[in-house]
C-alpha cells in the first residue's frame, strides 16, 4: 500500500512563494516517476511538472522558470517550489506517483493566489 501526503498550501499574495511537499510512505520503488498536478473547479487536472530517476525533471510551459520539482530520496518526499505566484496558479495541487504500472494520488493541497 502507497499513501501520499501533500502539505505547504495556503493563502499568499501575488508574486508571493510557497513549497509544497509530497510524502510518499509504504512500499516504494527505487525506481518511479513523482508529479505534480493542479485543479481548478469545473477544469480537468492539470500536469504542472515531474521528476524521474536521476533527477531528470520536465514542467508545463505554463509554469516553466517559476516553479521547481525536487525529491529527497531518503525521505521519500518530492517538493515544488512555487515563486512569483499568480492568481491563475490558485488550485489544488495534487501529488502523484506512478511505479511498477500503478498510480497512487495524494489528497491534494489548496493554493489560493490573491491579487
């Protein structure tokens, strides 16, 4: 069994920063892909960004140079770093994982960017 837990969303003024983690317990594989994605309601989820083995990372164009995935190996955690915010980043942002064919959601974290 995989759970995730996200945590860091809030309220923030634009322009404003947020870190938002994702800790992934249970059995997980050494070898997976995390991302992050984001919902608006009445809108499909939305891929923001992801980090595979070795670090490689890749971003929507929409959030390219503001946003930044990492991951801590050793405490199964993945991050987004979310600079410059803008009231169109306001969402829910969910974690996902995806190893051995299978894909584990968190239960996702509210930002809300105010103008």
């Amino acid at each position: 069994q995989v759970q995730l837990v996200e945590s860091g969303g809030g309220l923030v003024q634009a322009g404003g920063s947020l870190r938002l983690s994702c800790a992934a317990s249970g059995s997980i594989s050494s070898s997976n892909i995390m991302r992050w994605y984001r919902q608006t309601p009445g809108k499909q989820r939305e891929w923001v960004a992801f980090i595979m083995d070795g670090d490689n990372t890749n971003y929507a164009d929409s959030v390219k140079g503001r946003f930044t995935i990492s991951r801590d190996n050793t405490k199964n955690t993945v991050y987004l770093q979310i600079d410059s915010l803008k009231p169109e980043d306001t969402a829910v942002y969910y974690c996902n994982l995806f190893q051995r064919g299978n894909n584990y959601w968190g239960q996702g974290t509210q930002v809300t960017v105010s103008s």
